[in-house]
C-alpha cells in the first residue's frame, strides 16, 4: 500500500508529507483547493506527468517522493531483474527537479522513467477524473480482459507478438520477391554488373593502407633523393665525417697507452668510427635501392582511384566492399533461382501463420473462458452499485485478420433496464453510469491482481442519492482487500472514510499555499457539515452529519 507522499515546491504546494493508512482514505475540500495538485503529484511520480505543468517559474527545485510497503513477490522480482536493492518490503518512488533535468530513482537508485512506470503498475492503479470514458473504447474491453485472464493470457500474447511480427517479415519477404519478370531481369543483370566490377578490382583487405603508405613514398621520392646525396656527401667522401672520425680515431691510438683515460678516448673513438662506418654502408644501399619510378606512381595512383571509386560505391573499406559483393551474389543466386525461392519463402510464411493462426486460437479459447467468470463476476459487482436488473455481457467476434494482439474483437455489452437487450456500453451508459460501471470492474479486478493501492479521482461523477450510498458501500468492501485513496465531493462517500484527510488553501502574505491534513472526529462532523450545507452551516446540518457517520460507521462494522 501507499504509505505516504512527500511533495516539495509542486503548484501551491511548498512542502507537503502526507501519511495514508489501510483501508478507505478520502479526501475532500472546496473547489480549487488543489485536490488536481495532489493527484498531479503522484502522476509526476509515476512518469505519467511532467515537472514542468507544475513547477512555477522562479522554482529551480522540486521533489515527489512516494513510499509503498508491499511483500508482492512480483515487485521483488522486478527490483531483482533491474538489480535494485529490496528495502525491507519498501519501495520508494523519487522523483526531482533541479534547475531543469529530472532523475528518478527507485529505492535510492538513478532509474530510466520506463522502469519507474513498470514498477509502479504493480503496485498501484489510479483512476482519473474522466478514465470512465475509457470504457467507450473496445480496445480497452480487451485490455481489461485479457488482464483478468492472468499470467497466462500474458505468456500467449507474448508469443503472439512475436510469432505477427515474423509472419509479417515471411509476407515481406515474400511481396518483395514477386517482382515482375522485366524488374527481376534488371535486377540480375544490375548485381551481375556490381559484382563482376568489384571481381575485375581483385581486391585484397588492407591492400589500400599499404598502397596510400607506398604513394607517400613515392611521391616524395625526388625529396627523398636530394636529402640522402645531401647526407652521403656530409659523411661519405674523403672531406666527410666518416673521414675525420677515422683520423681522430687513428691519432688518439698513438697515445692511448700513456694514460687510462686517454686509453678509454681512444676506445670510444674506435667505436664511433664502427659506427660511422656502418651508417655510410647503409646510406650507400639506400641510395643504390631507392629510385623514383615514375611508372609506379602512376599505377599506384590509379590503383588508388580505382579502389576509392569502389569505397564511394559499395563500402567505407575494402572489407565493406567485398561483404557487399557477397551479399549481392546471394542476392543474384535466389534471383536466378527464383522458383525455389518463391517457393522456400511462401513455405516461410505459411509456416508464420499457421503458428500465428494456432496461437489465436488458443487466445480466443482462453477470453471466452475468462469472459465467463468475468461476465458473473461484473454483473454482481454492478448489482451491489444500484444496477438491480442489470444485465452484462461480453461479445467476442472474429476479426477479419489476425494481430499480434489475436484475432477477436472485445466488447462490454449491457443493459441498465428490464426488457431491454444488452447493447455495446458505449451506446446506452450515461456518464453517471459508466462512472459505477468502472467502479464495478475495477473490484473485480482488484480482487484478481496483487495491487495494493487504488486512487480515485472523483468517480463519484454524475451521481447521487441512493446510488451514491451505494457507490460508498461498494467501496468500503472495495478497501477491505486492498487500500482505497478517493477525493470525492459527495458525502455520503466521505462519511464512510476509515480516515480523511482535507485539503485547503491558506494565504500569507502575497503567497497561496495548499496543504492536507488529517481530520480527527469533530472536524469529520465540521468537514462533512459543509459539504452537505455549502455556505451556510447549521445545528440541523451538522447533526446530519454525525447521523451520517454513524450510519457509516454501522454499515462498516456489519
């Protein structure tokens, strides 16, 4: 369940904490009070809404924060599967503001929004202000469903997806292979021109490195010429270096044996003229070796060419070039076979369908199964909500193609009156209507999921009377299997609070703030006197306010 929301800087709230219990929380106040800016928080919370609807300009910091306890052994799993730390059956939703960048974390941990959203529809479902009209949509009659079908229902629309999306790759495959015969020919002879292009270059992997590095050396090689006489003529002749080392090593020999020192002048200069003598023979070699052709700059630069207009054509590289070839004589091949192709992909796709085709099946098995309970299960759900002759159905019909989603149309059929035949919700249900309808289905699918928090947004909308006392019994059995959080106006809901909670406005200064407290039992009477008497409050109506409590409080303890 939710434990609490912690709100800092969002609209007219500056800092806000607020501890919910079990059971049925409600919570009220005047009209535009900031009720939307509590909901709105825990929407920024759960990645469904942004920072920026509701931080005001001159704020650079805001925070939402939610704190859930649940033993789900579901939530554990995905906590596992993120690598998240599990926090004594806590999970702790933040969310923060700052100087225009959001971060969310989960249990203290930097998170991407999507996994937030994940998470958090395990443990908690809000009901917006206007997600009844949600229900005049078919496509959400096969959410609801398929989501009471279960875990299995789950495991086969996985498969299902899967097993479209390869059908539709076979049926791709297959289009594009049926060309005309006049394309077809075209199109062999356009990769037969390709890969007899790339064949004649005779390439080889790394060729061009080594010839761009033999292009450079070629192409200097006058430069190259003139440096290697210049340094053969600095060293190598009879005024060179190699000479005048030769000589001082030829003097110092004649009085290395007076001296130690002059000994080890000596040995030095030996060893330079060894040196020297083996840099001459070098330089000599590479100038016997090194001659400009000018032949192969020419070759080397059209070879060069030859291979970049392939690069423009068919690859970054070399390599890139002949993966391309490859790829364009498998091509070539399936093309000139085309017969057996044509025939292994059509194979391909009948195979595609006939899995899709049985995995359909066995969907439309288990909704019309699941469809069943849940039929009974909604029509006593509605008839404890002032439904009394209530009829429900749910009409699954074929649909002319399959999907990744099966191959059945969903729709919630009903009738409200005796006499009347059951029609599609959307053509009969008022907005009163489909507000308890809603209601009604999601007690029933709150009794078949692990979800512990329900949040209500007015579903109260359109009613009164007897069946909005109705409406408030319904969901004080509601909040007996799972936490209920409503705002409501009307007071026969708020009178059946386990705790309430009221939101109000407070001006200082210049500045507006909204903040939420927790009722104790006079402000119950007070709070639930003047929603009952609006602007004027009297004895009379605060007494009807505690017979309403007490009536309430009877009610909840049968």
């Amino acid at each position: 369940m939710l434990k609490s929301i912690h709100a800092k800087n969002i609209a007219l709230i500056r800092e806000e904490e607020i501890n919910f219990s079990d059971g049925l929380n409600i919570l009220t106040g005047e009209t535009g009070a900031g009720k939307s800016i509590l909901l709105g928080s825990v929407n920024i919370a759960l990645g469904t809404a942004s920072f920026r609807d509701y931080v005001s300009d001159g704020d650079d910091y805001a925070l939402v924060e939610l704190v859930f306890e649940t033993d789900s052994s579901e939530v554990a799993a995905m906590l596992d599967e993120y690598e998240l730390p599990q926090m004594d059956s806590q999970v702790i939703i933040t969310r923060k503001y700052s100087n225009g960048r959001t971060v969310s974390r989960v249990n203290g941990e930097t998170v991407p929004i999507d996994r937030v959203r994940r998470i958090a529809s395990l443990l908690i479902d809000l009901h917006g202000q206007h997600e009844h009209q949600s229900l005049l949509k078919p496509a959400n009659h096969l959410k609801l469903l398929d989501a009471f079908a279960g875990e299995k229902m789950n495991d086969l629309l996985e498969a299902c997806a899967e097993s479209c999306h390869a059908w539709s790759s076979a049926k791709k495959k297959l289009d594009e292979a049926l060309l005309d015969e006049t394309q077809r020919l075209k199109k062999i002879d356009f990769l037969g021109y390709e890969i007899q292009e790339i064949d004649e270059a005779v390439l080889t992997a790394g060729e061009d490195d080594e010839l761009e590095a033999r292009h450079r050396l070629l192409s200097n090689s006058q430069k190259i010429s003139q440096v290697l006489e210049e340094a053969s003529a600095l060293t190598d002749s009879d005024e060179g270096a190699a000479m005048a080392v030769s000589r001082c090593a030829g003097a110092l020999t004649k009085i290395a044996d007076f001296d130690e020192s002059l000994s080890s002048l000596s040995e030095e200069a030996s060893s330079l003229e060894s040196l020297m003598d083996d840099f001459t023979r070098s330089l000599r070699d590479c100038l016997e070796t090194f001659v400009y052709d000018e032949e192969e700059l020419v070759r080397t630069e059209n070879r060069l060419d030859l291979i970049n207009r392939l690069k423009v054509k068919y690859g970054r590289t070399i390599e890139d070039i002949l993966a391309y070839r490859d790829r364009s004589e498998e091509e070539l091949n399936k093309l000139q076979d085309f017969e057996n192709y044509k025939a292994s992909l059509g194979a391909e796709a009948e195979k595609a369908k006939r899995n899709l085709k049985a995995l359909c099946e066995k969907i439309t098995a288990l909704r019309t199964s699941a469809a069943g309970d849940l039929k009974v299960k909604i029509t006593e759900s509605l008839s404890e909500l002032n439904f009394p002759d209530v009829k429900f159905e749910i009409s699954i019909s074929p649909l002319s193609e399959m999907t990744s989603h099966g191959a059945d149309e969903v729709v919630f059929m009903i009738s409200t009156n005796p006499g009347m035949p059951v029609r599609p919700i959307s053509q009969v249900a008022s907005g009163g209507e489909l507000s308890r309808i809603m209601l009604g289905i999601k007690t029933v699918m709150a009794s078949q999921g692990n979800i512990g928090t329900l949040i209500f947004d007015e579903i109260d909308s359109g009613i009164s009377g007897r069946t909005a006392q109705k409406v408030s019994e319904k969901m004080v059995q509601l909040s007996r299997s799972v936490q209920v959080i409503a705002i409501t106006h009307l007071a026969q809901i708020a009178a059946m609070a386990d705790h309430h909670y009221l939101i109000e406005k407070s001006v200082k200064g210049d500045s507006t703030f909204t903040g939420v407290r927790k009722l104790d039992a006079d402000e119950k009477v007070e709070e639930l006197a003047r929603i009952l008497g609006g602007a004027q409050i009297t004895d009379a109506v605060r007494q009807n306010a505690r017979e309403m409590l007490e009536l309430a409080a009877a009610f909840k303890k049968n």
